[in-house]
C-alpha cells in the first residue's frame, strides 16, 4: 500500500510532531516549512498525499492546493486548520481538498484520515496505470501489425521489456522487422525522450568502426580533423542499436563490453574517460553462442548482450498475418502516390499465402507497393510456395475466421451468420487456429 505523506507547515513544533507520529506508525515522511519548497521539489505522479496547513507565510495552502489541483486533480490534500478557519476549510473542500482536521487534532484522527486518502490514490493510481496499459498496447498492436499468437507473444514481451533496464538480444531473419521492434522498446520505455542510435555493425569499415562508436579527439589519427562525438556518446541515456552485431570486429567487441560493464567510454586519442548511461539492443541472424564457439564472437559480450532474447518468427511461420500486413502496405504506398490501391482478389490472396517470403516483411512491404501501382509480380504468382494445398487452406481458414471475428468485434452470433457456421464447428474451428473471442473485442 502507498505510504508516503508530504507534511507542509511553517511551525517546526507540528512538522516534528507530526513527523514523529507517522514515521512510527511506517509512513514515508517529507517535510517542508514553505509551500514554494514543496511545488518545487514535488515529483510528478506523487504516490501519496500532501497534509498542508492553511496559513503559512508567502504561498497560503489554499494557493498551495490551488496549484496542486490544476497539476493533478486527484491528488489528495488534506488541511490543518485553526479554529477560525473551519468555513474556510468547508469551502476548499467544496474546491478539491480531500479532508480538513481542526487544530489541536489526535494522531488517530490523523491516521484515520491519511489511510482513506492514500487508499483513494492508489485506486487513482492504478486506474490510470492500466489505462495507460491500454492505451500502449493499442499503440504498440498499430506499430507491430499482426493477428497471429507469435506476435501476441512478441508484443507482450516487448510492452514487459520496454520498462525495464535491460539489454536485449533480438533474433530475426533479414527483413523480419528486428529494427522496427527495437525502436518500440525504445519508445513505449522510459527513455522515449532520449535518443535512439541506429548502427548497421555490417556497414562500417572495420577501420572507422572504434572512432564511429567511441569518437575521437583531434589528431587523434591521421585526418582525424577536430573533436567527433561517437555513437555511444551521443546516445547518452537513450537506446543504441547494433543490428548484425555478428558482424563486430573483436578489438571492439572488447572496447563494447568495457563500455557495458562500466558504463564509460574513452574516445579515441583520449585519456579521460566520459561516463554515459546506455542500453543496448543488439540484434543478429545466427546464434551468438554458436558464433562464440567458432571464435568469431567474444563469449562474454553475448552473455551480456543476451539478458532477455526476442525470437522475431519469419513470415512463413505466421502467414495468418500476411493479408493484414499485405493491406496495410498497400494502402500506406497508395495514400503515398495519391491514388487507390487495387482490391486484393482470392486467387492473389492464395498466391500471397502459398510464397514462401525469404526476403520476409521487407519483400512484402516492397511487393504490397508494387500492387499499389497495379504493378504485381510475376514472379511471386508463379512460385510454388512449398506448402501442400491442405495447409494453404488451413491458412487461408483461419485468415477468413480472424477477419470476421474482427469485423464483429468477438460477437459470436455475427461470426456465424456471416461464415455460415453453426456453433460448434465454429468453436472448433476456432480452437483450432487458437483464436479466442476475448482478443477481439471492443473494448472501447
């Protein structure tokens, strides 16, 4: 249960009282003598409840509630008044103050009323903490598009992972959207504000690669022109990507792993090191511990790269996400070139599900856009696709089953009218392709 109380009061005799009082009965106690130290010093979101007296020297507690209510209204604000002030008192309740009590008061009046307020807060609290949920998890499901369990799976660990202060590895095929989840446990974190440094290990030249990520001083090497911040410089107290981090020489897989470890780094030509608040999101296509065994990667920086692992699926093992993607493509580049994407036909619908995507989302971003020009491939119509016609019917059914299940908004009765179905080999159908009515709900 929240716990911390805020105790304001220009007389030092009540701030010691009162803080005697609380801190024995296991509150967290704050004091301050002026009502402009406590705006001052408050945090945002303040777990707790202010207990501030009304007549104080400079900011008055009515002034001092006034600018509480307009930062937060739920906050609660209880009064210490005097006897003449009790109508006062009435009416700053009537204005947003949770409770007043009367001076001299008993700590058990005191405790009494604390408890129902920090109660009410954390109701507030927790509100607002799972309407943020909510209001993330729409965002975050319009950022990583798909319907598929795969990446239901991937978007609740990206939303649990996002808030927390740790590296991440990312496993993904070429094309598979690893940078793209990388920015959304960047941007749905604590370091939003901050930036995020993207660098394709791959791209560098090995003898660029120590003053891209480390900087350098001047003259530091030859052509080495001024001072140059590096990456890992710049993206103090943001995220920093390393895609292909296979790819990383092994002098500065070295240099990397120091700079994790310490949380420092030293440019190059340097001798004074810079401290910097880092982390890291690697991502790769082989198994890093496999890339170690075969010594082309440092054992100990995978280690600390790894402390929670993202698989990212190809597009072949989730085709039930293929026509929602496909369309959103299609009318993302349509809207682009101002003009109308052409309707996806069954027998397109059938080709788009049998391809087998080696270049994944990437091709069939760049294959929706094609379609956006009435300009479709050829080569993806004629390609076999490897799946046996059982299973491209089993993917196409449960693209049919997630569409009208969406339209309908989980209503079953809809469901059945539209595909014709009776209950039961409805739910077997659904069963099946593990879709549950709950996921597609309105919840709004």
């Amino acid at each position: 249960m929240l716990n911390s109380v805020i105790v304001v009061d220009d007389e030092a005799s009540i701030r010691a009282a009162v803080e005697q009082w609380l801190s024995l009965s296991g509150f967290n106690v704050q004091l301050f003598e002026r009502a402009e130290e406590c705006l001052a010093q408050l945090p945002a979101h303040f777990p707790g409840v202010i207990l501030s007296d009304v007549r104080m020297p400079g900011m008055s507690g009515l002034q001092l509630l006034d600018r509480l209510q307009q930062a937060d209204p739920d906050l609660p604000v209880i009064l210490l008044t005097g006897h003449g002030d009790v109508p006062m008192a009435v009416e700053a309740m009537r204005n947003g103050a949770y409770d007043f009590l009367e001076k001299p008061f008993t700590p058990q009046h005191l405790m009494g009323s604390l408890r129902r307020a920090l109660e009410k807060r954390q109701l507030v609290l927790e509100n607002r903490r799972l309407h943020e949920q909510a209001d993330l998890k729409a965002q975050l499901e319009n950022t990583l598009l798909g319907m598929s369990q795969g990446l239901q799976q991937l978007r609740r660990q990206v939303l649990e992972l996002a808030s927390l202060p740790v590296n991440v590895l990312i496993r993904g095929e070429t094309g598979s959207g690893k940078e793209r989840v990388a920015r959304c446990l960047h941007d749905f974190g604590p370091r939003a504000d901050k930036p995020f440094v993207a660098l394709n290990c791959a791209a560098i030249p090995e003898t660029l690669f120590e003053a891209e990520l480390f900087g350098h001083e001047s003259g530091a090497f030859t052509g080495a022109q001024g001072k140059r911040i590096g990456k890992l410089e710049y993206a103090n107290g943001g995220t920093v990507f390393l895609d292909e981090i296979e790819s990383m020489p092994l002098a500065q897989q070295a240099k990397l792993l120091r700079v994790i470890q310490e949380q420092k780094l030293e440019r190059l030509g340097a001798n004074q090191s810079i401290a910097v608040d880092l982390r890291i999101i690697a991502a790769t296509k082989p198994d890093l511990l496999e890339e170690a065994r075969a010594g082309r990667f440092r054992e100990d920086l995978a280690y600390r790269l790894n402390v929670a692992e993202l698989r990212l699926a190809p597009l072949r093992e989730r085709r039930e996400d293929i026509p929602l993607l496909f369309d959103h493509f299609a009318r993302t580049a349509a809207e682009r070139l101002g003009r109308h994407a052409p309707a996806v036909t069954g027998g397109r619908l059938a080709q788009l599900l049998a391809h087998e995507w080696p270049g994944n989302v990437r091709e069939l971003a760049n294959a929706a856009e094609r379609h956006a020009l009435g300009l479709d491939s050829p080569n993806l119509e004629s390609l076999p696709g490897g799946q046996s016609l059982g299973e491209q019917m089993e993917a196409f059914e449960a693209q049919c089953l997630r569409a009208a299940l969406r339209q309908h908004k989980g209503e079953i009765k809809g469901v059945m009218e539209a595909l014709q179905l009776p209950r039961r080999t409805l739910n077997e159908k659904m069963q099946r392709h593990g879709l549950v009515r709950e996921d597609f709900l309105d919840n709004e």
